[in-house]
C-alpha cells in the first residue's frame, strides 16, 4: 500500500510540474518530422528538463518544417521568435561557416573519423557559434549522405545526365556539382517531393533514414552506395535567451544534452543501417561506380572542392588540422 502511495505521489507530482506555467519557454524548430526518433528523443529531453527544473523550463517544440526551412528558423532566432532549434550543418553554417567542413565530399570514411575530427575539433566550432551569439548544446548526428535518383547512376557521365536538386544556394554542395559538371536546380527542402513527383528534379541528397522520414523513397529508384559526405548536426539556443536561464537550470540542460544527443546520435547510426536494409526490402537498387577512372576524378574533386572553399568558409591552417586528423585516424584504426 504504501509502495502503490508512493507511484500516485510521484505521478501527482509529474503532472502539477508538466501543467505549472513555464517561468522559460525554449521555443524550439526543427525540420525533423513529429513522430520522427529525433523529435521522439528531444521530447523525452524537454520532460526530463522540465522536471529536473520543477517545470520553470519547458520546451515548445514545431517540429516537421512548420515554421519553414533551416534558414527560416535562424532569421527566427535571429529576431527573438524562437529561442532553439536543430540544424544540419547547412544550416549551422548559415552562422558558422567554419562547420561546413565536416562537409567537404568524400573524406570521412568511417564513424571512427567522425568521432576523432569532433573529439579535437569541437570546441574551435562551439567557440566560433558563441562570437555568433549562439550557444552549441550538442551535435546529434544526421548521417552520411548518399545519392537518390530515379535513373541508375554507375559512372560520373551518368551522374551528370541527372537533374540534381540542391538545397537552396548552398555554395558547398555547389561547388561540388561545379567539379563534376553538374548544374543542379535550387530546391526549399519541403519542395522536394512535389519536384520529384513532376520531374523537375530527378536525384537528392541524403541518408537513408532521411530519406524513408521525407518519403523520397518513394519517387527515386536507385541508391548510389557511395559515402558522399557526412553531416552533422546541432542544437542551439541563443546566448541571449541561454543568459536569462539561472546557472543550476544551465547545468540541467547541458547534462540532458549530453545524454540525449548521444542517444541521437547512438540511434541515427542504428537506424541508418536499418534503413539501408529497408531500403533494398522496398526495392531501391543500390549500385557502384564501375570504372576506376571515375572513382580517382572524385578523389580530384574532393580535394579541389576543399581548396575551393577555403577562405569562404574556413581559413587554410583549419582545413589542415582537420585533414591531419583524418590521417591519425585513419592510423589510428
């Protein structure tokens, strides 16, 4: 009986706290879908914050685009109407350009690399958000990124013959497609299906779990099974809505985020793989490049593109650290 008191108690407790008024509402955006594990997790965040605060910090979440695309909800944060959201590094870089590089085509190999680069490159990244006025809670993980058409892609003339979307202007993915004589069609992220559906676009960008979550898997064919590039993610919150928080609250914050977006990033990586097989169930055929002469000109334009960009996005002596930590950890494994 007094076990059975204790479980109404505590759940008596959960509800006053989840219905008490928030002294700090974090107003937070994502294009992640509602419903998606991203989202399902943030949640589970938001209620263990709430109650490590006595329900005086709550999230409100709008999730699945709802307030418009990465660089919509930046502007947003920007002008004090939202306080947080998560990003891909797309939109990261709209703030810190410097994150772009963990971008750049075909040189992370592995989860190993990614881990190494964010383990020594972290903090330079969270230190060039915070001059932003922007503070990095965590850096849960999309994934890496694969190529979707509705055409069998085997060699780079067959790449070129697609009409490829391309995220907004991004200058990154861009220059990329320059190398390899592509011109791609600028696309809002929300507009993609609908392209797909009428042809004025034909391939995509992403990772497999994304994929499935935007349903484009649905209007493209083939998969080429190639590690294109890897993307990041990352939470932020401004720094002025960030100051108003008591410094105990903070800590809560930062402990959760900690937590979860390991959980993030633990289950992107899980579920990707997962993803991959359902992929291949639902009939997406995963094909190679055939011809070693295509594979040594994308090795050509990963380099190119990383020296294209510098001074655009990051300095000379950043590239380099990163490269160099490529290297010890490919040594490394």
């Amino acid at each position: 009986m007094k076990k059975l008191m204790t479980v109404i108690m505590g759940l008596a407790l959960a509800a006053t706290v989840s219905a008490a008024p928030a002294k700090y509402e974090i107003k937070f955006a994502s294009v992640a879908p509602d419903g998606s594990t991203w989202m399902n997790i943030m949640t589970e965040m938001a209620e263990e914050v709430a109650e490590k605060t006595n329900g005086e910090v709550k999230f409100k979440f709008y999730a699945g685009g709802v307030l418009g695309d990465e660089k919509d909800v930046i502007r947003k944060m920007k002008m004090g109407q939202l306080s947080a959201g998560g990003f891909t590094t797309q939109g990261l870089g709209e703030i810190a350009p410097e994150v772009r590089m963990l971008n750049l085509p075909l040189l992370f190999r592995n989860y190993n690399d990614i881990d190494y680069v964010m383990e020594k490159m972290g903090a330079t990244f969270e230190s060039a958000f915070l001059k932003k006025g922007f503070v990095m809670l965590g850096w849960p993980e999309v994934g890496f990124i694969y190529i979707y058409s509705r055409d069998r892609i085997e060699t780079i003339s067959d790449f070129q013959k697609i009409k490829m979307w391309i995220w907004g202007d991004d200058a990154l993915v861009n220059a990329m497609f320059k190398n390899l004589s592509i011109v791609p069609i600028p696309l809002s992220i929300t507009d993609v299906n609908q392209s797909l559906s009428t042809g004025l676009i034909e391939g995509v960008y992403c990772g497999p779990l994304s994929c499935i979550a935007m349903q484009w898997n649905t209007r493209t064919k083939y998969m080429l099974d190639l590690k294109i590039s890897n993307v990041p993610g990352g939470v932020l919150i401004t720094k002025k809505q960030w100051d108003k928080l008591p410094a105990a609250y903070q800590k809560v914050i930062q402990e959760a985020g900690k937590k979860y977006f390991k959980m993030m990033t633990d289950a992107s990586r899980r579920e990707n793989e997962e993803a991959r097989m359902i992929l291949q169930k639902q009939g997406i055929v995963f094909t190679k490049l055939t011809k070693p002469e295509d594979i040594k000109t994308l090795e050509q334009v990963s380099v190119k593109t990383a020296n294209d960009l510098v001074g655009k996005y990051y300095t000379k002596a950043m590239l380099d650290e990163m490269l160099k930590c490529l290297e010890e950890s490919k040594k490394a494994k």
